[in-house]
C-alpha cells in the first residue's frame, strides 16, 4: 500500500471516531436527569378578621398558598418578626408556644389552602403592627415564600 492510502484510512478511522458514528448507542444507558425540579411557590397574605388586643392567643393574620406544590405539614416550618424584632419560630397547634398555626387533617399543604398564624402565650401585637412572615420548607432546608409587612390591627 502507498503512503496516501495508509494516511487516507487512519484519516477516515479518526474522523468516524470522533463523530460517534461507530459507537453503538444501544449499548450505552440513557442519561438519567437526578437533579432536582425547581419548585416555584407564591403565598399571600393578610390580617385577620379578629382584632388584636393586649391579650395573648389572638388571630393575627393568614397565610394561603397560591401556587406550588403540596407539601407536607411535618415539614413546613413558620417564622415571624414582629414590627422588625427578634424573629419567632411559630409551633404547628400549640398555644403555649410563642406563636402558634393551625393545620388541617389531611396531611399537606396545598394551593388553595391557608392557615391562620396567632399568638401563643404571650402578647405579640397588642394594637397594631407590621409582621413579617418566612416559609420554610424544613425537609430540604430552603424558604420556600416571604409575605412582608403585613398590616395587623
């Protein structure tokens, strides 16, 4: 065989190579995508139809999902801040928490669906004022919405 066709073959070998054209597919597993689908959530938000006064176990406002997918009540986790205080982890169904919000038996939160964040023991908002909220999803670690200065009377 001459030099040119010598050339000419290894030319065409890596050229087929390198395009995968000699790559048999069914052999190779398919690609499987593990990451994680983006969750997108939206809540809003408002004061309650209950007025506040100076003493403790008012309703203070609700919080309702308006887009996402449910999730379950073991973990969604509920924290507050007072006209710009210290923030306070609210408990699911304990009055003798700080602050406290009710959940409902069917096991996950869902679009649609809305809880009412009150105080517990103690006297958060004796009049009126601005209450922050962050909702978190405990599982995963990540806050999942932010309603802020949601007005309180």
């Amino acid at each position: 065989m001459n030099m040119s066709r010598i050339c000419g073959a290894l030319l065409l070998s890596i050229t087929l190579l390198l395009a995968g054209c000699t790559v048999d597919d069914a052999a190779q597993p398919p690609l499987v995508d593990e990451s994680p689908s983006l969750q997108l959530y939206a809540f809003d938000g408002g004061d309650s139809s209950e007025s506040t006064s100076t003493n403790a176990s008012d309703e203070l406002f609700y919080v309702m999902m308006s887009q996402g997918s449910p999730i379950n009540w073991t973990s969604v986790g509920v924290t507050i801040q007072v006209d710009s205080s210290v923030p306070i982890n609210c408990q699911q169904n304990d009055p003798s928490a700080d602050c406290t919000y009710d959940v409902d038996s069917d096991n996950e939160w869902g679009v649609g669906e809305e809880i009412i964040i009150s105080e517990g023991a103690i006297d958060l908002c004796s009049n009126s004022c601005s209450i922050d909220v962050t909702i978190k999803n405990t599982e995963h670690e990540k806050i999942i919405g932010n309603i802020n200065d949601i007005l309180v009377e």
